[in-house]
C-alpha cells in the first residue's frame, strides 16, 4: 500500500532534559538542527519556567487574526506543552509549541508559546516523523 500525503511514518522517539535558563523554543529548535530532524511532533513536555511568553488569539475578523501578548514573569509549573518542529520551504525549521503552566496558586494559563526560559528545567519527548 502506498503512502498517501495525509499519512506519516515515525522513526522512533527523542528524549531532552532541558536545563534550568535555557529557552523552551531555541533548544528544540537546536536540538532538531543537531540531530537532522525535519519534522517532529512534541509527545510529552513538563518541567518549571520562570518566564513565559504567549501570544493568543483574541480576534478574528475577516480571516484578519488579531493577537494579545503577555510576557509572565514569575514560577510556573509547566504542566504539559504540545506542538511541533516543521520544515520551511526554504529549509529552515518551524518550531510551534503550546503551553499549559499553573501559577503557584494552582491559576491555569495556556497558549501559543513564543518562547520560555525555563526555572528547574524541563523533560521533552519528540515523536520523529520521516
């Protein structure tokens, strides 16, 4: 049977422990770099941060998105994040990652990640696509 364009082969699972101060975004994108990974889905990712940056959609009017950013700076519980590394067309790589972090409070707040720096570090398992 042929593969068609909506299906995808895996070729096994990456783990990364991340280290306290290093950036959520940058280190996958390095780690993608590093290892000839081209596309990837994120399986698994939970550590602490101390600075988060979201960028979420609040609007949209006439296929025009309109976004709110929000820089948080204090301890996060980085409860799950989600996404994926994805090739450009022009050979670079496409890191697009979720976030979901609970405050000490035990306050849930999620969104598109533009990047974090993360507090303890963080565990990460990447489903790696062919």
């Amino acid at each position: 049977m042929a593969v068609q364009d909506w299906e995808t082969k895996t070729s096994g699972v990456i783990y990364r422990k991340f280290q306290a101060g290093e950036s959520l975004v940058g280190g996958l994108e390095d780690l993608a770099k590093a290892n000839g990974i081209k596309e990837a889905i994120i399986t698994s990712c939970i550590g602490s941060l101390r600075e988060l940056k979201l960028r979420n959609l609040c609007a949209w009017e006439e296929g025009t998105p309109e976004f709110q950013r929000e820089v948080i700076t204090e301890s996060l519980e980085l409860v799950s994040a989600e996404g994926y590394v994805q090739p450009l067309p022009d050979g670079e790589l496409r890191v697009h990652i979720h976030v979901a972090a609970a405050k000490p409070s035990g306050e849930m707040i999620g969104g598109h990640c533009e990047d974090a720096t993360l507090l303890s570090g963080a565990f990460m398992y990447l489903q790696v696509i062919e």
